[in-house]
C-alpha cells in the first residue's frame, strides 16, 4: 500500500535538563491511521496538541503533532464529525470540563467534517465557531472582538469549491492581538516581516486552496517570547530538511497545517524555542531557614524577616534585597538568598540589582529641577528643544503631530506613542540599525530617527499609554537644556544632595557586570542584538535587548537604601534637599482629561502623574505613591506612602509563581506585613553609610 507508511519524526529536547518535553510530528496518516496513531501514543504519554485535515491522492490525509510533557492536562479528539455531531460534542463536552482547542475543517462528500481536539481546562470561556463564509469570517471576528474574545485557532479549507472557515476564540484581556485572514501566498512574506517588526508574535497560521492558489489565515500576538521561526509552503523534502535544522537548533514544532496543491501536499510551521523549567533552573528551598540573609539582625522586625523568607519559599527568586525606611531612618536593610548563585554569594543589602522603569521617577525628578529653575516648562514643546530633528519633521509625509509634544506630554506618558497599538521602539535594536545600513544595536540617536517617521498613535494629550520611548526623549531634553551627559548631570543633581553613591548606570553584558552588581536570572532566551553576522541565542537578560540605549527610562542599577533614600527626600516637602515644596506638589498632580479622569469626568482611582504613579487616600491631598520596574531577569518596586514610611524591593528574576511578575506579587503582602509592626527600631542605618 502506498500509504502505509507514513513520515514519522520525533523530536526530543530531554538531553537539556531545563527541557522536559518530547514532541512527535505524523504526515500523511489515513483516518485510520490517524486514528490508531492518537491510541498508540496515549498509551505512551503523548497528548494531540494539533491537528490537520487535507487532500491525498487517495482520500483524506492527517497530520497529527503529539507532544508528552509534565503534568499535561486530559484531552480528547474527534474527526469526520458533521456539523451536527460538532455542534453536540461542543455541548457535550462543555458539560464535562473540556474546551475546544484546535480544528480543522474539510470536504468530504459534499459536506463539511471537522477534526477537532478538546482540553481539560478550568475556564469555559472558548468559543467555537465554523462553517463561516468570507464575509460571516470578518463578521465574526468583529463582533466577537468587541465582546473581548480573541482568535487562537483558525482554519480555512474549501467546499464545493467555495471557501470556508472555523475557529476558536477565548477571552483575551492582556495581550493586543490581530488576525490577517485570506492572505495571498504572494504577499505573506510581507505581511510576516512587517508583523515581527513590529513586535507581534505569529501564534497559529493555516494554508489553503482556493483553484489551486495558497492562502493563509493568520494569528498575531503582541509579545515576543518565546524565540519562534514560521515557514510556510513547505513540500514533504522540505519540511523533513527543516525538522533536521529546527530539532539542530532546539526548535520544537508549535502549529502545523497542510494543504495540497496540484497533487502535492505542503505545510505551514510554527517552531518555538521551548522555555527552560524555571523551577529547575532557579535555587529551591525546603524550609525558609535555609533561605541565607544578610545585614543587620533586629528582633522588633523579626515578623518582616518571617513574611519575606515566607514568600521568597512560594516563589523561589535567586536572590532579593529589602530596604524600609521610616521617619526619614533606615531602619531596615537586608539581603536575601543570592546575588550569585553559582557562586553562592549572599545578597548584601547594597548590592546594586537593574531597577528597570523605577529609572523613570529618577529622570522625572531631575526634569522637575530644571522647571523649578525655569529652564524648562512643562509646557515646553518637545522638538523645540531638540533642534537636531526638526529638518527631519518638516519632511513630506512626517506626522505634524510630533510638533505639539510637550515636556508635560512625555511627563504623563500621553505624547501620542502607544506600543499596544504599533511598538516598543526600544527593543528594536536590530531591526532599526538594519533599517538604517548600521550595524545593530541601534543607539539612542538612530531610535528617535527612526521614530520620527512612524505615525503617532493617538493626538497628543489625548489619553494615558505607557511609554519608554517618551522617557528615552526626557533624557534627551535634559542633555540638551543642561549640555551635560544625562548620567551626568542626574548624579550631580540628585545623587549628590541625597548622599546616593551606590547607584549607576548599568550594561548590557554580562562581562561588563559591575562590582557588587548581582548576576540576573531569567528561563527565556532571546536572540542576540549583538554579532548579526552569525546571530545566537543568548540567556534573555544578557544580550537580547540593549540596555545602553534605555538610560534615562531603565538602565539604572542600585542598591535599595539608595532608593529609600531617594524616596524619603520628599517625605518632608519643606526640607527636601533637591527639590522646593511647590515642585514636588506639581510632580505629583493629577494629571487632566482621560490621564486623570475617566469617559464621565470621575477621577480615576490611580493615575499616572510626573514619573510616578499616585494613588490618592483622602481629600486632602493625601496619597501612596509608588513604582515598579520589569526586565528579562529583573523585577523591582519602589513605594512612598503617606505616613512617611518607604520601602524599595529587587529581585534579580522576573516572574515567581504562575509566571506572575514578583513586585505585583509582594506588592499587596508588603502593605500587610507593614502594617503589623508596632514598634520600630531607633537605629537609623542611614548614618552608618555616612
């Protein structure tokens, strides 16, 4: 039988102890085959993570990917289902906890049949939608996206010669999304280097026929990990080059999708570097007494010690420091768990940690004293003061919006940049710089060219949308009105009054780590900004992006006394070292419109003000104030409360359990653990450092 046998490949990871999945990928499977293939391999652990229905020569043809994996959930399959039996096994199994996760329609007889796969999942939010038109597709899409659902799964394939889809979608609150649907294959390249450079992810893409012509539906996420490649158009030769070449650099097949052209079937790939097990990769503990601790002992904060040893045992981060501050004392300092943990080096209360975006409230601060001596306003329009650009904005076709920023603009993050709607242009060190003919990573000066050529998008003012681009531009201006380097010229302003030493400004590699600077952690990998020419995979926080180019928006290392130092100054306005009372009440005003307030003119609980973000407590003015930062490896936050008591925290990881990030986790518990202390100790550890 000339289909007997069919092509067979697996792949496993398991050589890597930070990988524990194998994968298994079959082409050209009959129904039967398909069929005895899911049995066999769910004897042997395996689970059907997609599947794919498309014309042989001799009947229908499968394509199953198989994947065994740690504590993977229950799933079930089904194909040559009507779209009657469809429609009642999507009910059926609704009842019993199972979600459908992917499908693939065909023809068969003159009818629609769907091959489909359902999961054990907790939440009932998939949706499951087939025998669409063109038109009822787009339709579809609209209305679904407006009740908050987003696409995972599409599926084209054609019948009676006329084309027709399936999908799947599930609420999707987090993360932008887009899907591109009936795509030529002559303009899919272009349509797959634009996405990517503009930071979208490709997260499933199917291929059909339509008289013998390629099209594609695909789905895009806005988010770049993990590390993935898309290949479409493959012929049965080149795919099986491509699983040796993928599986050679730790690529594992994600999505596939087959169809047929003139005879000859081809594929459509997503390969995806698998993450690292972080829960093998970080130190674990058994009991929080083996978590190590340094600084100074204190039995009236000894509960603080607790709750932190506590949480560092839920969550597992190498390696964290503390520091609170209270009345203006530093009353606690201490490090836990380690800086090194290869070397097993204890954090020490002034190792310096990347604080990330908490490098904004430094910038805004120092922006505040240049208003304060009227060498700026708030009002000052952006590329008045950097006249470098302003041949470039009178070009044909330039936005004339980027005229009417202003320094307050960039202040509140309402300049008009929105990376949910187009990018992060500060991680696009490699595109930019090719874009340009240099060699990557772009440099600041080569980021504000190139962003001076993308649309706004929104009017200036309009609305709050976080920005690193706005506050890349702050550092600028300051360089400009202060013709100092911005490093500089933030160390003699702020650091020196305040007595900060422990704090500079942090690089990318890991070869140029600074003394006392903690190694960071991260189970992603990225591809390397740097050596183009022969481009690899580098552990994310050490070469996947450039930190030299995000100074004034995140490339600040410190200690946390330094922060708490840094926070405490403004717990007493009328003796404030760097800044005078009415500055320091500007810096933390509400800003207007929709930054402020919502759609009905109600002030909004929180709100971002000038490089801080301000809950307000009462009507008094009183208010928390606070900020957190987030790299690849990093995880930081900074709070000033009301009652004068500071603390900063900084882990040097990212995410803890549930891949949550670790300041969004400690955030809350912090407040509590505070709050339970009755006694503080006299001690200020501040005069110790002097």
């Amino acid at each position: 039988m000339k289909y007997k046998t069919s092509l067979l490949l697996a792949l496993t990871f398991m050589t890597n102890s930070l990988f524990a999945e194998e994968v298994e990928i079959q082409l050209n499977l009959t129904a039967n085959n398909y069929q005895n293939h899911i049995t066999r391999s769910a004897k042997q652990g395996y689970s059907l993570l997609d599947a794919s229905v498309y014309p042989g020569k001799k009947g229908d043809r499968f394509a199953a990917l198989s994947i065994r994996r740690r504590n993977q959930r229950e799933r079930k399959s089904h194909h040559g289902l009507t779209k009657q039996k469809l429609d009642e096994k999507v009910r059926q199994y609704a009842a019993e906890g199972f979600q459908p996760v992917a499908i693939s329609g065909y023809e068969k007889k003159g009818t629609s049949r769907f091959a489909v796969i359902w999961e054990k999942l907790y939440q009932a939010d998939h949706i499951l939608r087939h025998s669409l038109t063109d038109q009822k597709l787009q339709t579809t899409l609209e209305e679904l996206k407006q009740q908050g659902y987003a696409p995972v799964k599409m599926d084209g394939y054609t019948l009676k010669n006329q084309p027709m889809h399936a999908g799947i979608w599930t609420k999707q609150t987090k993360t932008a999304w887009e899907a591109t649907c009936n795509i030529p294959i002559t303009d899919f390249p272009k349509v797959l280097s634009d996405f990517a450079s503009r930071g979208f992810r490709l997260s499933d893409l199917c291929g059909f026929t339509v008289n013998e012509k390629p099209f594609y539906h695909a789905l895009w996420l806005k988010e770049t990990d993990p590390a993935w490649i898309a290949q479409f158009h493959l012929s049965l030769a080149d795919f099986h080059k491509t699983v040796k070449k993928m599986k050679a650099d730790k690529y594992q097949l994600a999505n596939i999708d087959g169809y047929r052209v003139n005879n000859k079937p081809y594929f459509t790939t997503i390969w995806e570097q698998p993450e690292p097990n972080q829960e093998l990769s970080l130190p674990t503990w058994n009991t929080a007494d083996e978590i190590p601790i340094s600084g100074l002992d204190q039995k009236e904060l000894s509960s603080l010690d607790t709750s932190i040893k506590e949480f560092l045992l839920e969550h597992h981060p190498p390696g964290a420091s503390i520091a609170v501050s209270y009345r203006g004392r530093l009353v606690y300092a201490r490090g836990f768990g380690y800086a090194d943990k290869e070397l097993k080096q204890v954090v020490q209360p002034d190792n310096m940690f990347r604080i990330a975006s908490i490098s904004k409230p430094i910038t805004a601060v120092a922006t505040m004293k240049l208003i304060e001596q009227k060498k700026l306003s708030l009002d000052s329009k952006v590329f008045d003061i950097l006249k470098d650009y302003q041949k470039q904005l009178a070009k044909q076709g330039v936005d004339s919006r980027l005229k009417e920023i202003t320094v307050r603009h960039l202040l509140h993050h309402t300049a008009g940049w929105d990376r949910s709607v187009s990018f992060d242009p500060m991680f696009r060190s490699v595109y930019f710089a090719k874009q340009l003919g240099k060699t990557p990573p772009a440099e600041i000066e080569d980021i504000i060219q190139m962003m001076i050529k993308q649309p706004l998008d929104f009017n200036p003012g309009e609305r709050y949308a976080y920005s690193n681009f706005g506050y890349c531009l702050l550092g600028r201006i300051i360089e400009a009105v202060t013709k100092h380097p911005y490093q500089q010229y933030v160390e003699e302003a702020v650091f020196t009054p305040l007595h900060i030493t422990n704090t500079k400004m942090g690089k990318t590699l890991l070869k140029h780590r600074k003394q006392n600077e903690v190694k960071y952690y991260s189970p992603s990998l990225g591809t390397s900004v740097f050596d183009q020419n022969n481009p690899k995979r580098v552990p994310s926080p050490y070469g996947a992006w450039y930190l030299e180019a995000m100074d004034s928006h995140g490339a600040w290392i410190a200690s946390a006394p330094d922060l708490v130092r840094f926070a405490a100054a403004f717990d007493r306005t009328d003796q404030c070292p760097i800044l005078k009372a009415p500055t320091i009440s500007q810096m933390f005003e509400r800003p207007s419109g929709l930054a402020g307030y919502d759609a009905n003119g109600n002030p909004k609980a929180a709100y971002y003000a000038c490089g801080w973000m301000v809950r307000p407590i009462d009507s008094a003015g009183n208010a928390n104030h606070w900020h957190a930062g987030s790299l690849s490896g990093t995880s930081t936050l900074l709070v000033r409360r009301l009652d004068r008591i500071n603390w900063a925290i900084l882990f040097n990881t990212r995410n803890g359990k549930d891949q949550k990030r670790l300041s969004s986790l400690i955030d809350g518990p912090m407040h509590e653990w505070i709050d339970q202390i009755e006694h503080w100790p006299e001690k200020d550890q501040f005069t110790i450092d002097e």
